[in-house]
C-alpha cells in the first residue's frame, strides 16, 4: 500500500500543473480560480476533521495558520498561476522543483550552520540546470512575457521555503493536531487570500469558468490534486517518514515534463530537457544526507523482517 500511495502521489502531483495549465488556457481566471480550488478544498477537508473530531473551529483563527497559508498556498500558487499564463506546464514544474535549494539555503542562514560539500554542489547544479532551462527563452528566441513567468514561478519558491520553514514549528506547536487540519485550515487562508487578490487585480470571467474543460481542470484539482494529493502526502508521512513522501520532487517534474508534450502538445526542447534532469540531480545531491539516512533505516529495517 505504501508503494502503491506514493505512485499514485508521484502521478497526481505530476498532472496538476497540466491541470492548471489547461483550465488557465480555457479562459479561467489565474488568482479566482486558484481561490476557489484552494478555498474549496480546504473548507471541505476541515469539515471532515471537525466531523471525525480531528479539529476544531479555533484553528481557523491561529495566526499560525494564516502565516503558513500566506507562505504554502497563497504566495507559491499566485505565482504559478499567473506564469502559466505564459509559460508551458512542464518548464512551471520543474522551476518549482527548486524549492529544496531555497529551502536549504533559508535553514542555513536561519540557524547559521555549515553546507555540507555535496549540498553547495547541489546548489550550483540546481543553478546551472535553471541556467540552461532559461537559455531558450534568452538567447533562441526571446520573450520578455515567457522570461518574467520564469522569474515569477522562481519568486513564488521563496514564499514556499519560508512557509515550509515556519511550518515545522506550526507542526510542533500544534503536535495534538491531524496534520491534515492544519494543512486544510493553510489552504482556506490561503485560498480566501488569493480570492481578494482576484477582487483587486483582475476581472474575473465568471462564464469561462463553467466551460466543460475549465469546470473539469477545477474540480480535478479540487478533489484529486489538493484534497487526494495532500491527504496521501500525509499519510505517508505517517507511515514511513518526512523524508520518503518528500522525493516526489525528484519524480513528478519530470512526470509534468512529458506529459506536457505528449498530451497538450507542449514544446520540448532538447536544453529544456537538460535543465530540467540538471536541476533534479541537484535537489538529489542537496538532500544526499537525508536520502542516504533513508537508505540505511529502510537497510537496517529488512534483516530484522526476515528474522520473523
């Protein structure tokens, strides 16, 4: 089952940036759209924890929660919404990818710690596979609107790392607490700030929004991208350890990669391919550390299993 989950997780979180990209390109609008999927999914999986007794109304009002809905959902999704406007679904994954390296580097400054060698390696490598993704859109055949939507997905990392950051100590001061409650109150905030965003900056098209293939982007991202999605994220996390659902990183970009080009037709260039597996080795080699922890318990854990 737990093998079973995580492809299904891995698969999941590799279709929603399509996901987004095609309800985006039906003419529904970036931040509303976002709002609602957010929002929704987040209001329906806090009302099934505070049925199941697994949470109550107060953490709606936690300043814990807005802070990391500001962070997880609001920040990251306001960007990759708005750059899928211009950019493919594939190139908006793995740019994403890159929150590993900020998150590192953030930890590093917090608590002023020495990188490891092969985490400053996976640093530079992580940098030089964003370098040659961009090269295309620099030098080839340049496109002011398709660069900014780089730089903006890029932006959108920082808002992550810092949520991801701060979202441990909310783990732990919230320890008593299902891990899925506190990431359904997150996504409430963060979605009832994206919509307010859409209030102020946009025109929302309201009629596109019910288009058979925008309502089909929306309610596969409601129910299968945040609501499944996450919930397995957590109950893997549950059943192994932080680290192992975590390497969905390494996987579901390069998942979008192709089914970008294959299924929506998006261009695949030989650079951008190469940027992209650049910057996966470089979230591996950042991670080495953990990974080879993960490794050795996974190692240790099978003689005794054998034993029985």
């Amino acid at each position: 089952m737990i093998l079973l989950n995580y492809i299904v997780m891995c698969l999941i979180f590799g279709t929603t940036f399509l996901a987004i990209k095609v309800g985006i390109d039906a003419g529904a609008s970036p931040f509303f759209s976002a709002g609602i999927r957010f929002f929704l999914a987040g209001f329906i999986l806090f009302l099934w924890m505070v049925w199941k007794k697994k949470a109550s109304l107060s953490l709606l009002f936690t300043k814990e929660m807005f802070l990391t809905g500001l962070g997880l959902t609001f920040g990251v999704f306001a960007s990759l919404y708005w750059a899928e406007q211009y950019l493919s679904s594939g190139i908006a994954a793995v740019l994403s990818a890159t929150a590993p390296l900020l998150i590192l580097l953030l930890q590093t400054f917090l608590s002023r710690q020495k990188l490891s060698g092969s985490a400053w390696v996976g640093c530079l490598v992580g940098l030089a596979g964003v370098i040659i993704l961009l090269l295309p859109g620099l030098t080839i055949d340049f496109n002011k609107y398709w660069l900014l939507g780089c730089l903006v997905v890029l932006f959108g990392q920082i808002f992550y790392s810092g949520g991801a950051v701060y979202s441990r100590h909310v783990i732990q001061r919230f320890q008593h607490t299902s891990p899925i409650a506190l990431n359904a109150a997150q996504m409430m905030h963060g979605g009832f700030l994206l919509l307010l965003l859409s209030l102020f900056t946009e025109q929302a098209h309201i009629a596109s929004m019910f288009t058979p293939t925008a309502i089909f982007s929306l309610v596969y991202l409601i129910f299968v991208g945040s609501m499944m999605g996450h919930t397995i994220f957590y109950w893997l996390v549950a059943k192994t350890n932080p680290v192992f659902p975590s390497t969905w990183l390494y996987i579901s970009p390069l998942i979008s990669l192709c089914l970008g080009a294959v299924l929506y037709h998006e261009p695949l260039t030989i650079l951008s391919l190469v940027g992209g597996i650049t910057i996966i080795v470089g979230i591996v080699l950042v991670n080495l550390e953990n990974l080879k922890k993960l490794v050795n318990k996974k190692a240790s854990v099978l003689p005794s299993i054998s034993k029985q």
